[in-house]
C-alpha cells in the first residue's frame, strides 16, 4: 500500500479561520472578558464551607475554573501559532497583548481562589478532599492551597498581577519584536540571502565549516547590534521577578522553579552533582571529533558540524516515514497518534523565511488537538527534533481522559516524554543504519544532543544563577552579562572549547520567558529521567507502553519524586538513579570513540 502524502505545513483553519483576522477568535477573546468577570463574582460569592455537605459550591467554582483555564490555554496556543509562523504578523502581536491582558485578569481571579481555599479549615478540607468528588484532583488542590500560603495579601497579589502585563511580561514580548528584525548574511554560492534566525541557526549543521564560521561571525554580530535593547530587556524583566520574590519573602532564586516542576531541591542539586563528576567521557568524545575534522580544538560553530564529507540529508515525508517506522517498533498507540498528526497537517515544518527560530509542540485542549512548530532543512537533527516535539504532542494525547487539573503536569515530566520519543527514533537508526559510516554520523547526532543536554544546558544554569544574584544587586551591563555567559560556558564544556558564544544570553529566548523560570534545568532533568524510562522499554519490549502511558496519565498529579518511586522504583534524591542514566549517556561516547579509532 502506497503511503500517505505528508504536508510540512500546518492547518491551523480547523481550529480558527483566517490566522490573525479571525471573526471567531475575536469573538471568544470578547466573551472570555465576560466570562472570567463572573468567575470574579462566584469567588467573591463564595462563603468559607463549615462542613463536607457544603462541596456543591466548591466543586462548581473547580468547574468553572477548569473550563475557563480550556478557553485561554486554546486562544494562547492558536496566538502563539500564528506569532511563530510570520514574526511580521503585527495583528497576532496585538492578539497577544489582548490575551495577556485576559490572562493577567484570569489570573487575579485565581489568587483569590488561592485565598478562599486557604480559609477553609483544615478538618473541613480534608473532608472534601476525601469526598468523592474532588478526591482524584486532590493533590492539585493541596497544592494550590500550600501555594497561597507562600504569598502575599490577596489585594497585593491581584495588584501583582495587574502591573505584570506591562512591566513583567511586557519585555517577553519586547524580545520577541527584537528578534523578529534580526536578519543573518550568508553568502553563498555568489549570493547573499538574508536568513531568519531559524534558518541561520540550521546551517551551524552545515558540513561546509567556512558557512559555519560565516554564520556564526554573523549571528555574534546581529545579536551584539541589538544588546543595548536586550541588555535592558533581560535586566527589567529579570529585576521584576526578584522584587516580586522580595516581597513574599523568596530568598531562593529557585524556590519557583523547583515548585513548579514539583521538584525538591535535593534532587536537583544531586542531578547536578552527578553530572559534572562525569564530564571526562564528553571531553574525550569533543576531543576526538576536533581530530577526525583536523582542528586542535573545536570552536562553538563546531559543535554541530556533520562528520564526513557530504551531509545527509532527508525530505520531510521521507523524516514523517522513519519516525512512524521506529514508534511503531516501541507499540501500538505512539504510531497510529503520530500518523494521525501527520495526516491532518499538526505539524509546521516548511523550510521559508519569517519563521521563529527553534521549535515547540503546544496543545489546544478544547479541540483535543496539538499543533508542533519547527523549521525542516533535512538533517538528522531536524528528524530528531520532530520526534521530540511528537513525544510532548503524545503526552497530551495519553492524558485526556484525564481530569483537566491533572493534566497541568511541568516543564521536567514533559519534556521527560519529549525525549523518550526522540530516543526510540535515534537509538533504532543506529541499530539499523546500513553501513559504519551512517552508524557513525548518527551516534555523533546522539553524542551532540547528550552535550547540549549536559554542558550546554549546564551552562544555562550556571549563567541564571550567578546573573540572577548580581542582578540583586543592580543592572548588569552588556560587558558583564557576556562575560558571565562565556564563564559558564567554559566551565560547563570544561574547557575544551577553542572559543565560545558571549552573545548567547541574548539569543536565547529561555532567558526572557516569563510563563516559566529557570527554562533549563527541566530539559536535562526529562533527559536522564527518559534514559531510566527507556533502559525499561528495552527490557520489556512492546509490553511497555501501557505502563509507560500509566507513568505519563500521573504527571500532573504528583511530585517527581513519588513518580519515580512509583513507576521506577528509584530514589531521585540519591546519587544511584543518576548515576546510571549518565553512564547509558556515555555507552554513546565509548561506541563512538571506538568506531572512530582508525578514523
């Protein structure tokens, strides 16, 4: 039977017609204004429960809650569609300052419910919690009753809130402006094109190092143009966020992140702890690749260099096909989800200008669909990407028959099956790639995604730790964010890089998102985490993925930790667990020192 045709261009007609001038989307973002001002009045309607009898009004407000936070999760995700597909849409950026606007109010409305919960009495609670109606989500609502009681005054709060539009999420989306005009030279081939940033940032997987190191020279440039506007945007977003720790009394800059990735702070630091007493393989495996491509040492632009002389390339069906073909080795479900989103157009892939750098995948939960958003030129890594970004889409499609408070799960377990699914694809390509040269270029894919997860992103941390604490102290210039940037770096790769990305805190969006702090560490907590989930599929065979679904439905309804010792049976807290995931990372570097040793 012949395949299907697969478009790389999404559909996004089926959720709103006509992108940015949608009468649709108009109307609903008018009738969320109504709706969540009623939401207003039942909260303040509220009277305290005295009683478990008294759960019909608690379980109404959960209800009203539930659907209203649907409503402006489905609007958001059509609005960050349309921004990421034409970063010259200025209608979709006006829909964005609406919908922050909307979700700024909706979040006002909730810190009141914060406070109302956390008026009832303990022994009333624990009653309702134990009733039949709100016993499944009682974890979620423990949480945001534990959460209230870490803030301030809910007239502070709601304040908070309000001034957050313009001065805190604000300088989001300034970035995002700032981005959308940087252009890249490349000449090549007796012309000069003007590259997104999303397509300058492919050809950093170029074989030809020349286009590399002219893209890279390039990219430095543009972003240090724009640092007196980055400088500022990074130091005022950066300074509301700690104001607003001061006032509630957060003295640790990562108390938000680890709460909201349900996370203690003992595991992150033993996370890290175990990783950089393992470096040694990576250096080794950097070492060796800066040989077989005649360098004494390799250069940031070198990082994702191909090895060999000719680049393989793929087309996108021919990518859609090999995906399909290694979910399909793991079970049932994964694939016939994955065709599915192939078949009606869930993925942005075209290869055109205009488009956001980099890639997500994001849920639109009224229509029980996902749409994912990348830039497809090819490469191994495009493929692997698009796994990964098929794994977060699988994720939401395993929970919805799940309760919609439980499905809020974090950064961490997401990307946990985002990389899950990446590894079936890349672990069967090297098992059956067709000779040693293939083998080898796709073990060197594997080994670049291990660096970037454990040096790269450990260079992220790093740099938001020490910037964070300077900036407690003042505005930090352009000079010194650069300078701790390349510290971070240095000691992240341990030095065995010849140069490095000063400008990189400025080309990172992580840095100035404001929905999540501290986006890094959750990449390489789901890394690992999916290596202990892995190391079990491949013992179990196909028989997995009904645990493996029954491990991601518990994602939103308890803390990593207890997930872990649920389904794995793992202390996350102890080095042991960690131990292991990082030693199966460096089977990598062994198989790939090994094949390259009479390169």
């Amino acid at each position: 039977m012949k395949a299907s045709t697969y478009e790389p261009v999404w559909d996004l007609e089926v959720i709103y017609s006509n992108g940015s001038d949608s009468k649709e989307l108009e109307q609903d973002l008018i009738l969320l204004v109504t709706e969540i001002n009623q939401f207003k009045k039942s909260i303040h309607l509220l009277g305290t429960p005295q009683s478990p009898n008294e759960i019909g009004e608690v379980a109404s407000i959960i209800d009203q809650f539930t659907k209203l936070a649907k409503k402006i999760r489905q609007a958001g995700a059509f609005i960050s569609c349309l921004q990421a597909q034409d970063t010259t849409d200025k209608k979709a950026g006006l829909l964005q300052g609406k919908l922050t606007s909307l979700s700024a109010q909706f979040q006002m409305a909730i810190t009141t419910l914060e406070e109302f919960f956390a008026s009832i009495s303990e022994i009333v609670w624990k009653l309702l919690l134990e009733s039949e109606r709100l016993s499944d989500i009682s974890f979620v609502l423990n949480e945001i009753r534990e959460r209230s009681k870490s803030k301030l005054e809910v007239q502070q709060e709601v304040l908070i809130q309000s001034l957050s539009v313009d001065g805190y999420h604000g300088w989001s989306h300034l970035y995002d402006k700032i981005v959308a005009k940087i252009k890249i030279p490349l000449a090549e081939n007796g012309e000069t094109k003007e590259l997104s940033v999303g397509q300058a940032f492919n050809k950093f997987s170029s074989a030809d190092r020349s286009i590399r190191k002219q893209v890279f020279e390039s990219w430095e440039t543009a972003w240090r143009n724009e640092s007196d506007l980055l400088t500022h945007t990074l130091n005022h977003l950066s300074g509301y966020r700690l104001n607003v720790y001061k006032a509630r009394g957060w003295d640790d800059i990562l108390f938000e992140p680890l709460t909201y990735n349900r996370m203690d702070k003992k595991t992150l630091e033993t996370m890290w702890q175990v990783i950089s007493e393992n470096k040694q393989p990576f250096v080794d495996y950097l070492n060796r690749k800066a040989d077989l491509l005649g360098l004494d040492q390799l250069s940031w632009y070198d990082l994702d260099a191909p090895l060999g002389k000719t680049e393989s390339t793929v087309t996108y069906q021919e990518g859609a096909e090999f995906i399909l073909e290694q979910f399909g080795r793991f079970g049932k479900e994964l694939p016939s989800f994955t065709e599915r989103a192939f078949k009606e157009r869930w993925i942005e892939a075209e290869d055109r200008p205009n488009k956001r750098p980099g890639g997500f995948c994001t849920s639109f939960p009224e229509s029980e669909q996902s749409r994912i958003f990348m830039t497809f030129s090819g490469t191994p890594s495009n493929v692997s990407t698009l796994a990964h970004e098929l794994g977060h889409a699988f994720h939401q499609h395993a929970m919805r028959d799940v309760h919609p408070m439980n499905q809020r799960y974090a950064m961490n377990v997401a990307e946990t099956a985002s990389t899950f699914a990446e590894m079936i694809v890349a672990d069967a390509s090297v098992k059956f790639a067709n000779n040693k040269e293939e083998r080898l270029a796709l073990i060197e894919d594997k080994l670049q995604r291990s660096v970037a997860l454990l040096m790269n992103i450990h260079a992220r941390f790093l740099f938001e730790t020490a910037f964070y604490e300077e900036r407690k102290n003042g505005l930090v210039s352009t000079e010194r964010l650069n300078e701790l940037m390349e510290n971070a770096q240095k000691e992240a790769y341990c030095d065995a890089l010849s140069d490095y990305h000063p400008e990189f805190w400025g080309s990172k969006l992580h840095f100035y998102i404001t929905g999540v702090p501290f986006y890094n560490f959750p990449y390489t907590f789901g890394y690992l985490f999916s290596l202990g989930i892995y190391a079990k599929a491949l013992e179990e065979g196909g028989e997995f993925e009904t645990k493996y679904i029954a491990l991601l439905k518990d994602t939103g309804s308890m803390k990593v930790e207890e997930l872990a010792m649920k389904h794995l049976g793992v202390d996350l807290t102890e080095r042991d667990f960690w131990d292991n995931a990082v030693k199966l990372a460096v089977s990598d570097v062994d198989e790939f020192l090994t094949l390259t040793e009479e390169s």
